[in-house]
C-alpha cells in the first residue's frame, strides 16, 4: 500500500502532514514557519552591529592612514637618496 517515501513524519514534531517539496529535513508546514519566523539571538545581533561599526571607523580613517602611509615612504626614500648622496 504505502511506501516509506509516501509516507513520512516531521523530524520536530511527528506530525503526519509534512510539506511537499524538496528539502532536505521534512518538517510539517507550522514547525517550518517556526523555524523561519526564530529570531536572531543577541550575541549574534551584537557582533554584527560590532563588525558593521569597526568597519565603518576602519572606512573613516583609511584616507588619513594612507597619507600617513605615503609620507613615511616619501621619507625613507629621501633619507635613501641623502645617504647615497652622502657617500659618494
């Protein structure tokens, strides 16, 4: 009569009336909403909005950095030419 592929049970509450479609879990239409609708913990909320603001100072002082960056370069590079200047 029925097969085991025919008939097939949710994982989370062994309801009888799964969704069709193809996924990999079988759960029954309410656990899926459940699961869809969970939100988001507070640890992982607080190291997004972490992550978000770090980046946007790390944006804020990128200019100033390169600049600082360029002069230490310009710097080396005249102590180079001073030094080479000076021996010969």
């Amino acid at each position: 009569m029925y097969s085991d592929q025919d008939v097939r049970e949710c994982n989370i509450c062994q309801s009888e009336y799964v969704h069709n479609g193809d996924y990999d879990i079988s759960v029954c239409i309410n656990c899926r909403d459940r699961l869809l609708n969970r939100p988001i913990s507070r640890k992982v909320t607080i190291f997004i909005i972490t992550i978000v603001c770090l980046s946007f100072l790390m944006m804020y002082r990128l200019p100033e950095a390169l600049k600082a960056g360029t002069e230490f370069e310009r710097g080396i590079n005249h102590s180079n030419v001073a030094m080479h200047k000076k021996c010969t």
